[in-house]
C-alpha cells in the first residue's frame, strides 16, 4: 500500500513545501504522519474531514488518515462555511482538520493544534454512532466546491490499485517531480499524488495557480518534470503561447476532467512533440477513484478526439440494450470493469456503514464506441438527450458540433420543446450563423432554437461545464 | 468612459462583482478571481481595449494596479 512507504528509499525527497522551501524526505514523511496518526487513534474507527489545499499538512494528514484506518473526506477549503456546517451536520465527523480558521462553526469541537502548524478540532461528545465499513478509506465530492452531500466511497483496494494503474502507464519513477497543480480534493489531483507516492517520487506541494507567473517561477526554480489540468487550464496554457513556454525539465503532462475540443488537443500533441515531452489525454470518473482510461502518447497523433484504452487491470465494454456490443463503431453505454470501481456513494453518516455494492462495475452514462483497435470515443451522455417534436437530439453532440464548428467553447440546456445554447466567443456575435446551423444540421424549427454569445460559460471548480449554473442563467433568460 | 472607468467595466463582468469594490488592492486569490475568471478577464480586457495581451502580461497581471501598470504598455493612458 502506498501509504506504507515500503520499497521506497527512505533518504530521498517525498514532498517539497512550496511556501517554505523545506523538503521532507520519506523517512522524514514517516516521522511526521505517525506524530499525527498518534491523535487518530482510538478503539473504533472515525471519520476525519478535512477542508485542506494543497499544502504540506494537508498531504500527511491525507496520509496519516489511511494509515491510522480512519476514513476520510478531502473537501475544499474554499468551499463556503455554510457548506461546511451543512456537511459535518450530515456525516458528523469526529475530526475535523482545517487550514483556515473555522472555530466559530464548530461549537461542539475542541481546538487543538499539533506541531505547531496542523488544526484539528475533536468532537467533545462522542455519541454511539453509526460504524465505519472497514474497507472505506476516502470520500470525495464529484461537485467541487458547490458542496453537494452526495460523496463517492472509495476503499483501500481503490486507490491502490488506481495508483498502480496510473503509475504503470504514465511510467512514473523515482525521478519524478510532479507539481500540484490541481486541488488533492479533487479525484484527479488526489490521483497525482497516490500515483507518484508509490513509486517514491517527489511531489511539490504547491497552492499557485497555472495562470500566474510565481506557478511557472516554481516549476522551473524546483526542476519539475510533470502538471496536470482539466480542460480550462489548456486553454489559458494556450493563451499563454504554451509552445514558446521555456519549461526545460518538463517531461510529462497529462489532462482529464472532461473533454478537450480536438483543435486543442492537436496543439499539444503538437508542442509536446516539438519539445520532446508525452502529452496524455485521459478520461474517468470520481466513481472509478479517477481514471478509466488513456491514450499512449506515440498514438495520440493518429487518435485525437479519442479517450484511448483501458488502464492497466481495467476493462471497457459498450452496452447496448443490455448487451454487449463487439462490433466496431457501434454506439452504446460505457461500462469499466476494474478494483477501482468505488465501493458507492454516501449522502449521510448511515451510509457510511455498508460495504461494496458495485462489485467492480461501473455504468458510466457515457455513450461511446470503440474503433477497429478498442479505442473508445465519447459520443455524449446517456441522460443528456432532448426530444423535439419526437427527434432525440444529443446536447453533447450540438456541443461538439458547434465548438468544432465555430472555435469556441459552447454549453447546451434543452427541454423538450426548446433548446436553448450558449457559446463563448469573447464579444463576437455569431448567434445567428450558430442558430442557422443547429436548425440545418438537425433540421429542427427556428422557433425552438435560441443561441446566445457570452463572454464566460460557468463552469465549476474542476472546470467543467457548470449545468446547474447554466440552467438557471438560460431559465432566467425567457421568463 | 475613461480608461480606468472601462478597467474597472472589464474587471466587473469577468468577475461578477460591483464596480464600487474594484479598487489597486483586488488581487489574484481575492473575491471570485480565480483562474477560471482571470480567462475571462483577460479576454474582457483585451476586447474592452482592443488590443491582444502578450502571454508574459497574462501572467503578470495579478492585481488591479498590475493591470493598470500593464495596459499602459499597450499605450492606454490612466
């Protein structure tokens, strides 16, 4: 288990603070995360929230946690105090750790603060409450900072055997020195940490963002060799002429988190191969702890727009009414098989109880279909489908088609009688080029059809398109 | 409207808040600006001036008075 620390030499470098500079080799790691899981233990099993960043602290009590075999939720810290409260209400943890000052939401809590820099706060009272499954490792919110109750239950299986998926096909070493570009409370940032831990790489812990210069200050200042991002961070990296980026210890860099349009991802591939680093395109899921699949880098040329193969010990097949699909081309659900399937979701302390119900299965709601080599394709999602006037129209698909179409981020809401589309063009105005080609390409009726140019389409914060937020600024519209 | 009035317009809409609380201090970090809105700032500031930032400016503009400090390369004048 990675969170052992075994085969992995000891004197080398585990984590870099970023803020301080410090560096804590593994032997050092191991010192730190038994001082804290010291104040973890008890007779039962607990939970543990914490509203962490990507500092240091957060990482070993991330770690401590799992090896103390307690369970914990990683939520974000920026997520608002009234989310907060409304979250330990639910799962009533009876730890909770925080990097920002919450006393005054945790009446029921006592502070404490651990060598020096880590602030618990311990339930006072602990009532006979419901028991901890004892293969529940991690909770994750698929939300982001919107702080829906709903979390995903990861067990110690998952994210180990995700982690050594990761590690394989990325083919991380011990030389390897990711920067956190992402939030660890979010699946796929959780996932560059797991992934790199258990091949005793070095991980700079950093709370910067890609969009300022003190980020890529960091990464060449510490020699970094690898980020990560969701789809918006390749735009802005676009922005930023990513190719004329002088990056020299650059090795790897890898996006999920939704899908990026094809021109995007032609660029990349492109400025990686100039630069002679791999580029990944990688699909999944928080239910499959992060990732389903991937595209080897020296087939990217020839498979854009695909979400690639399996990932080591996973299985992809496409299911059409209830049945297998073998033929290629073939459109149909996609189903992962794998140990990293979660265990279920939670929406209260109850639920955190039960076992696994998955049994390794996972129904996606992704439509896809795989070409004459198993690289699979996302077509849309399974319930994002309209009917007009009897004709099932595909939201992803009008998405795709216009963003291809028209070179700019678009976001579709529909019922079933309208459809109503927003398309991100910085202050251009194609509304009706945009309407005239929805109205051709899917022969429907002017009248049902409305498009309207902005300037930013919500998204949420892992980045992807927010259809909550959107929904409700397209209601808001016509009425 | 001045140039620090359409400033001040460009920083509003990308990140949504009133005009009135827009002053040298707003920083990266601060408020909704996140790196999700200062896309959408740079992208309402170049249209607002008409002018295209250089990728180093993109990443230098982490403040309201950075951003002032910036434009002014680009021959506006506060």
């Amino acid at each position: 288990m990675f969170w052992q620390f075994e085969n992995i030499e000891l004197s080398s470098s585990a984590l870099i603070d970023d803020s301080s500079g410090k560096e804590i080799s593994y032997a050092g790691l191991k010192y730190l995360c038994d001082i804290i899981s010291d104040k973890f233990k008890s007779d039962s099993k607990k939970l543990i929230f914490s509203f962490c960043d990507n500092s240091v602290e957060s990482v070993i009590t991330y770690l401590s946690a799992l090896r103390s075999g307690n369970a914990i939720f990683l939520a974000n810290a920026r997520m608002d105090n009234e989310l907060k409260k409304n979250l330990i209400d639910l799962y009533m943890p009876e730890i909770i750790f925080s990097t920002d000052d919450i006393s005054d939401l945790l009446a029921e809590y006592a502070r404490e603060i651990v060598a020096d820099k880590y602030t618990f706060y311990f339930k006072k009272n602990i009532q006979e409450i419901t028991s901890i499954h004892p293969d529940l490792a991690v909770l994750l919110s698929t939300s982001g900072t919107t702080g829906s109750p709903k979390l995903v239950k990861l067990s110690y299986q998952n994210i180990q055997a995700n982690a050594e998926s990761i590690a394989e096909y990325l083919n991380i070493t011990n030389e390897d020195k990711p920067i956190t570009s992402l939030p660890m409370s979010y699946s796929f940032g959780l996932s560059v940490i797991n992934s790199h831990l258990i091949k005793g790489a070095t991980i700079l812990c950093s709370n910067k963002s890609m969009v300022m210069r003190e980020f890529w200050n960091t990464f060449n200042q510490h020699h970094c060799t690898s980020f990560s991002g969701v789809p918006y961070n390749y735009q802005m990296l676009q922005k930023l002429k990513f190719d004329k980026m002088n990056l020299p210890s650059l090795k790897t860099m890898t996006q999920a988190g939704g899908r990026l349009s094809e021109e995007f991802i032609k660029y990349f591939y492109d400025a990686a191969t100039n630069k002679g680093i791999k580029f990944f395109v990688m699909y999944g899921q928080t239910e499959a702890t992060a990732r389903i699949s991937y595209v080897p880098f020296e087939r990217l040329g020839e498979k854009i727009g695909s979400i690639g193969i399996p990932i080591p010990n996973g299985e992809i097949k496409i299911f059409s009414d209830e049945e297998e699909v073998i033929t290629p081309t073939i459109q149909g659900e996609l189903v992962y098989y794998g140990k990293n399937v979660m265990m279920g979701y939670a929406e209260n302390r109850a639920d955190l109880s039960t076992g696994d119900m998955m049994n390794g299965i996972l129904h996606t709601g992704d439509l896809a279909y795989k070409d004459s080599e198993g690289y699979c394709y996302i077509t849309g999602r399974m319930k994002r489908f309209i009917k007009l006037f009897g004709l099932r129209v595909n939201l992803d698909e009008v998405e795709k088609m216009l963003e291809n179409h028209f070179n700019c981020a678009a976001a579709c809401y529909g019922t079933d009688d309208s459809l109503k589309v927003i398309l991100q063009t910085h202050g251009i105005n194609v509304s009706e080029p945009a309407k005239k080609t929805i109205i051709d390409t899917y022969k429907l009726h002017h009248s049902v059809v409305s498009v309207k140019c902005v300037d930013s389409i919500p998204v949420t914060s892992s980045g992807k398109k927010d259809y909550k937020v959107i929904q409700e600024m397209l209601f808001d519209e016509c009425h | 409207m001045n140039n620090l009035e359409k400033l001040k317009k460009a920083f509003s809409d990308a990140l949504e808040i009133p005009t009135e609380t827009i002053n040298d201090e707003l920083a990266y970090g601060s408020e909704s600006w996140d790196s999700v809105a200062h896309l959408a700032l740079v992208a309402s500031i170049e249209t607002e001036f008409d002018i295209m930032l250089a990728s180093d400016d993109v990443i230098d503009m982490s403040s309201f008075l950075k951003a002032k400090e910036i434009l002014q390369k680009y021959e506006v004048k506060f």
